[in-house]
C-alpha cells in the first residue's frame, strides 16, 4: 500500500501509515475538503460521509449559483480562509494592501515526493532514508491576490505519524500581510471527545487535564514567546472511555518554541475543528511578491489502542525522527549539578571538592550552573558577560574545568544566552540590544531583559563569545537557560510595518542560535531548560536531547509533572535530579530512595552538596546510581507504560519499562503513604510477553507474563510517606 496515493477520478487523496488512514477530497469549485483521519478503513474512500443539506443562515460560495447545500460553513475543510461564508475559527487570515482581508483557497496542483520536506530554519522531524517518509504537496491558490498556499504533509508509515505545515507563496503582485498562518486545521464530523492538555505554572508544569469538547471554543495558548510553562503545545483528542489501553486517541504537537495557540471549536451542527499553529497575538508577517513563509510543523499520531498507545508512538517517533543528537539512544553522563548545592556562593576550591566527592561516588560529570561569568554574584546583574569571573573560579574556569577533567569527569557549563542584566557590560555598551518598546518603561522579571535576537550581529555577539569558552575549556555539556517571558516586544532594528515579526522572528533567532552550537560542537550533550521546564516542546527536542524538566525537585511534586510530560515526550528527554530534603522548593521531605525511583524516570543525576552526605547516604548513592544504569537502557529505549496516574484515587502511583524485545521490566513507582491495616494492592503489569516466564531479580522468585499482566503483582507494604517501589524482571525461559 502506497503511503500518499491520489484516485485522479474520485480526486481523493489516501495517506496510509500502518495503522490510521487520512483522506481528503477536492470537490465541487476545488474546495479541499477533508475525508477522515484515524483508523484504517480497508481499500475505501470514506467520501460518503460528506452529506450535503441546506442549512440556514450558512451562506454559499458565488460559483454555487443556486446550490445551497454547498456552504463553507458546515463542510469540513482541509485549510480554511477568511472572509469567504465559513464562520467556524479559520486557519489563515491576511490583509492585502487595498485594506481587504478575504482569502478563498482552491485546489491548484499537488505533488508527492520520496522523503520528507524540510522548513527552513525551523525543527521538523526528518527521514534518514528516503524510504522512511514520503510527502505531499498541495497547492491552494487565492485567485484575487495570487497567493499560495502549499500544506506540506510528511507521512511517516511505520511511526503512524503524520506531519503537518504550511508554505505561503506571495505568488501576486503586490505585497500581503499574513495576520495568521496555522500550521493545521482538522474538521472532525462530531464532538464525542475530550480534549487532553498541559497546563502550569513555573515550577509545576504540565499538570493533565481532560474534559469534554464543548460547544464554542476551548483553547490553550501561549503569549509570551515561549511555549510556556502555562499550556504546553501538545493537545490530545480522544474518546470519552478512552483509557491507557484502549480507546481512539489523536496526538497534535507543535514543533515550535514561543507563542502558539491551538483553538477547538465545536460548530452549530456538533462538528469540531482543531487548529494549532504561531499565535496570532502581535503577529504579521509581509510578504512582497515572490517571497514565502513558512509555518512550524505539527506531528500528529493517531492510536486505537488508548493513551498509553499514543505516547508510545510519540517516544518512537521522536526518538528515532526528531532528536537529532548523537545521544538520543545511548547513555548519558550521569551528572551532579552545583545549583542546588551553591546557588551563587561558590569558588574553585568549593566547586572542585563537589567534584571530587562525584568522582568518588562514581558520576560521569560535574555541570558548573550559574554565577561563573561576569559580576554575577545574584541574579541582579552580570548576563550577557560571558567571560569568566575570575574572583570565584581563581586561574580561570579553563584551570578548573582541566581539574575535573583530571578527576576523569566531564564537565558541563550553564549559560542564558538570550538575555542580559542592566546591570552588565553588554548593556552599557549596546543599550539598543534590547527589546525594547520606544518611549516606554520597560517590564523587567528576574532583574533581565530580552536581548534582540531578531538581530544577526546580536547573536553573533554572544554566540562568540560562548562558542569561544567551550573551545577553549573543553566543555563537554551545555545547559541553555531561559529565565524570563519575552516582553517590550519591539526591536529598533525593523521598521514600523515588521514589529509584528518581532516574535516568531526571535524564536528563529533563537533556533539560528542553537542549531550553531550543534553543528560547530556535534560531540556536545546539550540540555535545554527555561526556568525548569518552560520551553519544553518538540522544537527544542529537535537541537537538545533532554530537556530540565522543571526546577521543582520535590519527588513528589514531580509524580504529577513528570506524569504529565510522559505523554508527548519520550521519557529519555526528562531531566531529573536527586535533590536534598527538606526540599528547597517545597519544604517537603521524601525519603532518600524515593527521590532516586523518580529521578531515574528521566535523565538522572544528582542536585545536592554532596560534600554533606552522610556515609550511609553515599552508600546508597552509589547503590542507586547502580540501578539506574541497569535500568537505564530501558529508559532511554525502551517502551513506557503509565499503569496508574496522580489523579485516581489510589495509593500508589506506578510506571513500567519494558524492553523492545520484552526479556526485561521495571516497575517503578511510589506508594503514597503508609496503611493502618493496609490493603493488598495489585498492580497489573503491561506489554510482556503473556507465554514468557520473567523472574524477579531481587526475590528470584518466576512469574508469566501473562501472571504478571492478569493475576497482578502485590506492591510493597508501606511504612511511612512516599515510600519508593522498584521491581526489575529478566525473562529466563530460554527462549
Ligand atoms: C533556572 C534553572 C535552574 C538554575 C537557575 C540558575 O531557574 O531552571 O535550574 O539553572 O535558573 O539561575
């Protein structure tokens, strides 16, 4: 079966990956209307079920004549217009230099192509063989004003994935404002859904919510020139009874770092709309005759087999076609992170006997975190001088960084590269650098400023200047920080009519940025993190393989966080640190064990002064960190299952490894806290193979698969809060 296929009769267009279909048809007037996406329908086109009516007050096209039952505001579109009787939220909006607003998109041409269509200086999945994606091509034209509109579409067969963008070609003769260009729409013909999505706060990011489509708009979004810690851009549809295991689900990720915005409409007669694209707030693009722009990408997936489904197609599919890092699939460093140990109060000495003491419980690195640039003794002042403090590291970080080297550790740096204090020299030098709005005060968060990175010269400027420490030093890691929302949006270099391109073109200034680093430094393990886990999307995962997750440490805090991001992003992407307790966020004490189950749900290390520990604790440090390199090939690789969730009302909250080839699990989690009297609580395992025999490592004890899947597996007597649960199986049937 053909990936992109397209009947010249029927004029429908069939994208088939292994298990969804999508369809859709150019029709009467070349309107391209949508068919269906989701499961496999068998060799059928599914055009019967448009059903055409005359419905009152929905308008109908001029070429229509008498026909009122063709009305753009009842059919489902691929890609709506404006202005054109389709009264439902729209997928693109310009303004054209008479002042008119209207655009009516038709059918023109398409093309299906090997491989898979790349954006230009924007994160999109890619095919390593051309044989791993194919894509189409279609042309809508606005005949009035000459534009084009390509929607690309990159069809993944094996992932069940399907992509989504959009190319605008000024292909007219005078200059169009585009005012909004989502990257998709989707006509869905009702409303029996809910709508899953991430929402937050700094500090507790992507909490779930699910609730039932309704009529009007529901919608998530960002303004603030990043994807936020408030609403992640990863929304789920899915049935009413979907679970983890089964029921309808689709997936719709945004590969894009700053404001988005993605709006579900349930319409008069119950049909919902789903489109998802750069938020229209404080946006316009111009585009004068000739010139294009192009939309981020939106990865949809589509799985019958229930959420736990869905986000194992996303783990797949990043993993294999997103991260582009050479570490994406192999171990990381396990590292110990000087933030939580110092804040700012640190010097050579202080930093290097951290360092020894890692080395002695056997960790991989050392990262320096912020405060070793500058006049950065608080977070007041010092950003944007990236040169080294000499009075805190004496001799210079190369001098250091050469010492830990020594000790046979990797050493890692954190750097905040789009921003800059008042109170630096890069300020007084380039006080224009800035964002910044003429004639106004300036709002400030954290005591910092956007800099214009809308700006070549500006991001050469600190790129330089950073690009220059990790080749002298030898810096092995980088955490690229992000500490404040993008605001004074104005840049002094464009002129009146561009300002509203100031916001997307920061966050290709920032993709520009990033994608220097990985080319000029391949070898580099590159974390993103914006104030914890603030841009953690799709886009950053394309230049980082591993994201701060959030810069709440507390064991508990994080069941909820690292809950919510399980489910659009793979687990290997979820930084993860043991910190000290009580907790320095929360106050809140978990038990030792406890914090290392949950950190190693992501990418481990430690957060803490480890020159404090106690002798027992470094003994079960180095345990802990034992068992997560054994299980660490099933975190990074493996497929995940989320066998309870925060939001029942259970005791315990538990996740499962399982290998690719199934001949090993772990089961990981947390029991709430301690029962008088306590229940028997059985958790049901998942994904093993039911014949296959798997023995517990710690008991010895053999099980089936299917023992372990349907029979259950009674979890730990707790004593006390947050007590920890790790269960590791290997198969030993010999098979
Ligand atoms: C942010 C990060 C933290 C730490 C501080 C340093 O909040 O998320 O991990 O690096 O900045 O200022």
């Amino acid at each position: 079966m053909k990936a992109i296929s397209f009947d010249e009769k029927t004029r429908v267009f069939s994208l088939r990956t292994n298990n969804s279909v999508y369809q859709m048809q150019v029709r009467d007037y070349n309107t391209l209307i949508h068919l269906y996406y989701g499961a496999d329908v068998g060799d059928c086109e599914v055009d019967y079920r448009i059903v055409m009516l005359d419905r009152g007050f929905s308008g109908n096209p001029y070429e229509a004549g008498d026909d009122r039952t063709f009305s753009l505001d009842v059919l489902p579109q691929e890609y709506s217009g404006y202005g054109n009787g389709d009264y439902r939220i729209n997928a693109m909006e310009c303004e054209h230099e008479d002042g008119s607003d209207a655009i009516a998109l038709r059918y023109l041409r398409h093309e299906i192509k090997p491989g898979k269509y790349a954006l230009e200086g924007l994160p999109a999945m890619f095919a390593r063989e051309a044989d791993e994606a194919t894509t189409l091509d279609i042309t809508l034209a606005d005949a009035a004003s000459g534009l084009q509109v390509h929607l690309l579409y990159g069809v993944f067969p094996k992932l069940d994935v399907i992509t989504r963008a959009v190319r605008v070609l000024n292909a007219g003769e005078k200059v169009v404002k585009i005012k909004r260009a989502m990257s998709m729409a989707m006509d869905f013909p009702n409303m029996h859904m809910d709508m899953i999505h991430f929402y937050g706060r700094h500090a507790m990011e992507r909490q779930m919510e699910r609730m039932p489509l309704h009529h009007g708009v529901a919608l998530v979004e960002s303004k603030r020139g990043t994807s936020s810690h408030q609403h992640n851009p990863f929304v789920i549809l899915c049935d009413h009874n979907a679970s983890e295991r089964s029921g309808s689900c689709y997936g719709f990720a945004l590969a894009y770092s700053g404001n988005f915005r993605c709006e579900v409409e349930v319409d008069q007669i119950d049909q919902t709309r789903l489109v998802m694209g750069i938020h229209p707030y404080h946006f316009t693009f111009g585009l004068r005759p000739g010139e294009t722009f192009e939309t981020p990408e939106v990865i949809m997936a589509y799985s019958e087999h229930g959420l736990g489904g869905l986000s194992r197609l996303y783990h797949d599919a990043y993993r294999s076609n997103l991260i582009r890092s050479r570490y994406v699939t192999s171990p990381r460093p396990i590292l110990v992170n000087n933030w939580e140990a110092t804040y700012f109060q640190f010097d050579d000495e202080k930093l290097f006997s951290i360092a020894k003491e890692a080395k002695d419980l056997g960790l991989d690195m050392f990262v320096l975190d912020d405060g070793w640039f500058g006049k950065r003794d608080t977070d007041c002042s010092g950003l944007g001088d990236w040169t080294v403090n000499e009075q805190k590291l004496s001799g210079g970080l190369k001098r250091l960084v050469d010492r830990v080297h020594g000790l046979g550790l990797k050493f890692g740096l954190w750097v905040e590269p789009e921003m800059v204090s008042e109170d630096s020299e890069l300020y007084r030098q380039h006080p224009d650098w800035v964002l910044r709005v003429p004639g106004r005060l300036m709002s400030r968060s954290r005591y910092q400023l956007n800099l214009d990175i809308t700006r070549k010269e500006v991001r050469d400027h600190v790129m330089d200047q950073i690009c220059g420490i990790i080749e002298e030093c030898g810096i092995d890691y980088i955490k690229w920080d992000m500490n404040r929302s993008v605001d004074n949006v104005y840049s002094a270099a464009l002129s009146a009519d561009r300002q509203g391109e100031v916001f997307h073109r920061y966050v290709l200034g920032v993709y520009e940025m990033m994608e220097r680093l990985v080319t000029q430094f391949p070898n580099l393990l590159f974390e993103n993190c914006s104030g914890g886990g603030g841009r953690f999307d799709a886009g950053m995962l394309y230049y980082s393989p591993q994201i701060w997750c959030s810069d709440n440490t507390d064991a508990r805090d994080r069941l909820t966080i690292q809950y919510g991001t399980s489910f659009g992003y793979p687990i290997s992407t979820m930084g993860a640190h043991v910190s000290a307790c009580p907790n320095h966020q929360t106050g809140c004490t978990t038990p030792f064990e406890t914090r290392a189950v949950v950190a190693s749900a992501g990418t481990f290390g430690f957060e803490l002064d480890l020159t404090r520990m106690t002798a027992e604790e470094k003994a079960q440090a180095r345990e802990q960190i034992r068992r997560y390199r054994e299980i660490e090939p099933l975190v990074l690789c493996g497929d995940y299952y989320r066998l309870t969730g925060p939001y029942e009302k259970k005791n315990y909250i538990v996740w499962q490894f399982v290998s690719k080839d199934k001949r090993e699990t772990a089961v990981c989690g947390v029991m709430l806290h301690g029962e008088a009297n306590p229940h028997i609580h059985l958790i049901d395992l998942d994904g093993l193979l039911p014949q296959a025999r798997y023995q517990d490592l710690d008991s010895g004890r053999v099980y089936s698969g299917a023992a372990l899947m349907k029979a259950g597996l009674p979890l730990p007597i707790a004593r006390g809060d947050c007590q920890p649960i790790l269960f590791r199986f290997k198969r030993v049937d010999g098979e």
